[in-house]
C-alpha cells in the first residue's frame, strides 16, 4: 500500500542569487505536489537574504532564510529584489568596497523595512528600515538624525557603552533593546522617546530616576545581576507596563501596577524565600521563576494562567501552595520535577516537566487525574513502568531530545507529535497511528518545521547560479 503524505508549502532558498527562476516540473511525478511547488514560489514575499562568508556552512541558520549570499560575491549584486524586506549580515572582518556596495542598495531599495548585523553608521540608511540591529562589535556614538526617522525598532550590540543623550533616539521609536554589560550609564530624563513601549536591559545595574521611564512604557526587562526594585523604585514604574522581568534578593512586591499581567522574577542566589502572599494582583497571569532553586512559601492567586517554576521541585512539603478550597486552571505549567501528585483541584491543559525524580519507586501515573492536552516529560523513564497509560485527553506529546522507542504507550487522541531528536524521524513506530501532525523544533535557533501525515524530507532545488541583474 502506497501511502501519501501531504504538506502545505515545500521550503526552497536560494545560494548566491536572488532569482525565483525554476524548472520545477522535473522534480516530482504527481500533480499535487507540482501545484505545491507552483504555490510556494509564487508566494515568496517579504523574503530574507543572510550575508556570510560560508552561508552554507551555518547549519543553524539553513531554515530560517529564504536566500543565502556568500559575502565575497555580494559585489555581483546589481540590486535587491522587492521580494526581499530582511537583510543579515554574518561578517567579521568587513571590507571596505563591499561595505560601500551593500549600502548603497541599502539605501536604493524601499523594501528593505529590517536589518540585522549592521556595523556602522557612517554609509547611511535606507528610509524604508523600521528595525535594526548592530553587530557585537558596534560601538559609535549615536548622534540626531543619524538614525532612520521612521526606526521602530533598535537593538544596539553587547559592547556598546555609550551614554544616551536626549536625541539621539528617533521619537516614534517604539523599542530599544541594551544587551551590553558595559552599558552602565545613569538614563537621564528625556533620553528615552515618549513613544517608547518596549525596553530590555538584561544587564544594566543603575537605578533609574525619576521620569527617566516614559509615561507610555508597557514591557520592562530590568534583569541586571545587581539591579534590584525596592518598594521606592517600583514605585516609579509606569503604570502602563504589563510585563515586568525584575531581579530580586528579597521578594516584597507592593506596588501599583493595575496593568501587570506577566511577571518574570529572576532570584540573586540560591534558595531566597518567594512569599507569593505578596502578589496581591488580581490581573495577574503569567508568573515565572527563572534559573534558581527558590523557597515558595504563601498561596498561589488562582489568577495566574501561565506559570513557570523554573528550578522548583515540587515536593510534598509544598503542596500547600495550592489552596484546597480553590479552583486552578492552567494553561500551561512548567515545572523542574514531581516528586508528588499534583493536587486535584489543578487542571492543567499544556504540561511541562523536565525531570522525574524516584521515577522507579513513583512512576508517572499521577499524570492521569490531571487530563492534560499537551504533555513533555522525560519519555525515556516510562519504559521502567510500561504498563501504566498515559491519559486519553492527550492530543499532542513533545518527545525533547528523546527517540520515538521511548513512547511505549500511545494514546488513540494523540493527534500531533514533537520532537527535537533528528534521528527520530528515520523510524516511525507502527502503534503510533493516525497522527495529524509530526512537528521537528529546532531548539537552538528557536525554529520548527511542520509535516502533515508525513515524513520529514529534504529536496534541493537546482536554482540558477546567475546573479539578479
């Protein structure tokens, strides 16, 4: 029996041109995935270009682009395709005439809205560029007007250490992006656009003044190793953020933030104490606890939708955080390890656990009263306890980095599988039937890749070795 397995569009790129010229009809024998193929090209728009000096060779990065460019070619491009709104640029020694060469089709084009990789701001910008990110080595002066007036979007490199000045930012600027160390400058008031919603700054340590923050700001990452937000200093936060990633030594969160709706809480060192009675917010629904083992103590508000407890480990002693006489339900929940059931009155529909502790002694079967619709765990360990089924509410299942083999029990609502494990796809067991999807997520470029009813394949194009002219 001959079985077909379909998808939606077929992945095609292009090396060292930006043509979509294509003898396609050589390439398969059914019609259906010949007007698959016609589909996919005609639908290449708002296309990536990724600029490198060995573009094939960066593995990681082969799904993301729409086409790839070797770096010492680039002067045999005559202009950019309108197809094209995303530019990377992958270089670490630039060279003057190709510098100057890709900058002026910078600036000729009026499609190009994002580019990332920039290293300078001396050739200029296109007047079409809404995003833009500087390179690692990008350390110059920002100055008026040497920015696009139309920026939205700016992310400056992990060296830069320059001081902000009121100005030098474009005043739509809706996002700003400092992941360097070396950023330590007091923010001074009116550095930053009113228009400004979105600020990260995973590293910056000083404590900011008084109207340094805009009125309008919705999405503060304030994640310092050193940073802290005392009772004084979160009472200067705008009232419009409604997701906040703060470091804390001690967690007392009073505070006036009627719009707060995700809370990211980064613990200095090991073991602080997390009072949850202290999240008097009623609005709340996403709380994660990120990197450290920490002490919850207190009640958990049944507002939270989304949590994740990071390094916890969910033990009997701590059962408590849930209270008997309330209802939870949480869309997803992420957690380090089980060491003891979930307590009955927590309905969880996506969950999420890294380890299983004394797994031979207390297997998994207390999955079963929480009827989750999505479920990653560490497979591998069920084989100690074959017998023990996974619930039937189960519609899609994340392997990790774990084999296929290592599902012995397949539950008939499973619809879509996931896995991270390439060498999975080679052997599809026969009890798994009926799947929907097979989704193969590439954890470290943050990518997937989706097959309906079918198996993961790899068809390289012939693409025309010319130029676009």
């Amino acid at each position: 029996m001959v079985k077909i397995f379909t998808c939606d569009s077929i992945y095609i790129c292009g090396e060292d041109n930006l043509t979509i010229q294509i003898n396609h009809s050589k390439h398969f024998k059914l019609r259906t995935y010949d007007s698959i193929l016609k589909k996919s090209l005609q639908s290449k728009t708002n296309c990536s270009l990724y600029i490198s000096y060995a573009p094939a060779c960066d593995v990681f990065i082969t799904h993301q682009h729409d086409f790839k460019f070797r770096y010492n070619k680039l002067l045999e491009i005559k202009s950019i395709p309108s197809f094209i709104s995303t530019i990377t640029l992958s270089v670490g020694l630039h060279k003057e005439s190709e510098s100057q060469h890709l900058y002026k089709l910078l600036a000729q084009s009026n499609t190009i809205t994002e580019f990332i990789g920039c290293h300078t701001l001396k050739y200029g910008f296109s007047r079409s560029l809404r995003k833009l990110s500087f390179d690692k080595h990008f350390n110059e002066p920002l100055s008026k007007d040497s920015l696009p007036r139309g920026l939205s979007s700016l992310s400056l490199g992990v060296v830069y250490d320059r001081p902000l000045k009121e100005g030098d930012l474009p005043d739509g600027l809706i996002s700003l992006s400092i992941g360097s160390k070396l950023f330590q400058h007091i923010i001074e008031p009116g550095a930053l656009p009113t228009s400004l919603k979105e600020l990260y700054l995973p590293n910056y340590t000083e404590t900011f003044k008084v109207g340094s923050l805009p009125d309008r700001l919705e999405i503060l990452d304030y994640a310092g190793r050193k940073s802290q937000l005392d009772k004084e200093s979160i009472g200067l936060l705008p009232t419009t953020i409604h997701t906040l990633t703060i470091v804390v030594d001690t967690f007392i969160f009073e505070s006036d933030l009627p719009n707060l709706r995700s809370l990211t809480v980064i613990p200095s060192s090991f073991f602080i104490p997390i009072n949850l009675d202290f999240l008097r917010l009623n609005q709340l629904k996403t709380l994660r606890i990120d990197k450290r083992l920490v002490n919850l103590i207190g009640t958990m508000p049944t507002s939270i939708t989304n949590l994740n407890l990071g390094e916890y480990v969910f033990q009997s002693s701590n059962v408590a955080l849930f209270k008997k006489e309330w209802k939870y339900h949480f869309e997803k929940f992420i957690i380090k390890s089980l060491e003891e059931p979930i307590p009955d009155n927590v309905k969880i529909d996506r969950l999420f656990v890294e380890h299983l502790y004394r797994y031979r002694e207390n297997p998994i079967d207390f999955i079963g009263t929480l009827l989750p619709r999505e479920l990653k765990v560490p497979f591998q360990m069920l084989n100690h306890n074959p017998s023990v089924p996974l619930p039937n509410s189960l519609e899609t299942i994340d392997l990790g980095d774990f084999r296929m083999t290592s599902l012995v029990n397949s539950p008939a609502s499973l619809k879509t599988l996931k896995f991270s494990n390439y060498r999975t796809i080679r052997k599809i067991p026969t009890y798994i039937k009926d799947l929907s999807y097979i989704i193969y997520k590439n954890d470290f470029v943050q990518s997937e890749i989706v097959i309906r009813k079918g198996v993961l394949f790899v068809i390289r194009l012939a693409w025309s070795r010319q130029a676009s002219q």
